[in-house]
C-alpha cells in the first residue's frame, strides 16, 4: 500500500513538471512572436508615429495594437485561408484587450498595412510573397 502511494505521488509530481514544461515552452514560442513582431515595427516608427497623429491615439496604444497584431498573426503571413479565419479572433481578441470598437482596431491595422505604404514596401512584400510561393512550388513538385 506504501508503494501505491509513492508511486502515484511521483507519477503526480511528473505530470506536473511535464505541464510547466509545456506552458513555459508556449510562453517562450509566444514571447519569439513578439520579439519577432517588435522586429518587423522597429523600422515602422515614423509611420506609426504619423498614423497616430493622425487617428488621434497614443503611439504606444498604436504601437501595442500592432505588435500584438502582428504576434498573433505570423504564422499566417501567407496562408490565405487561415488569415481570413484568424483575422477575426484577432481583431476580436486585441478590441478586448485595448477596449477599443472592432470596427477601429481594424481600421487602423488596415491603414498601417495597406494605406501607408511606399512604393517600396510594395514591390518587398510582392517579391516575398513570390520567393514563398516559388518555394512552396518546388516543395511540392521537385523530384528530388
């Protein structure tokens, strides 16, 4: 009977490592995203600081709004079908977060991605989204 209980109490202290490992192994992946999306907007600062004016909220608000944005959707980046699906829950999830009306929170992703972009930043996100696309190609049809 003692070793019964020996056994379950070490059988529940591993499977509660194993969770903690887990969640700190999802905290780390989110934490990248987010290191990775405040990699994408370091060199956007002129732009948000101009959409901010613009749109009458606070650049760190802003700024919030689109790390978080962006975190959330990087795996989506070129993914039709999963954008249009998680775009909601995103746009739902960052309105609850910031209190703001979904219609907003949307409106100034949009702006940010689509109405203040160079010429520049058009032709990069075309070549991209070609590598990708090529590489994607060569995945599926290469002999090798």
């Amino acid at each position: 009977m003692k070793r019964v209980f020996q056994i379950i109490f070490l059988f529940g202290i591993y499977s509660c490592n194993s969770k903690k490992e887990k969640e700190l192994t999802q905290k780390e992946k989110q934490q990248s995203l987010y290191n990775i999306a405040e990699i994408e907007l370091s060199n956007q600062k002129e732009k948000i600081a101009l959409l901010s004016f613009i749109k009458k909220i606070q650049y760190d608000t802003l700024y919030l709004i689109l790390k978080d944005y962006y975190a959330q959707t990087w795996n989506y980046s070129y993914k039709e079908d999963s954008v249009v699906i998680n775009c909601s829950d995103v746009i739902n999830s960052i309105s609850k977060k910031y209190n703001f009306p979904k219609a907003k929170v949307a409106n100034l992703i949009f702006n940010f991605k689509y109405e203040m972009q160079t010429k520049q930043d058009i032709i990069d996100e075309f070549q991209e989204k070609q590598q990708y696309e090529e590489e994607q190609y060569q995945e599926e049809y290469d002999p090798r």
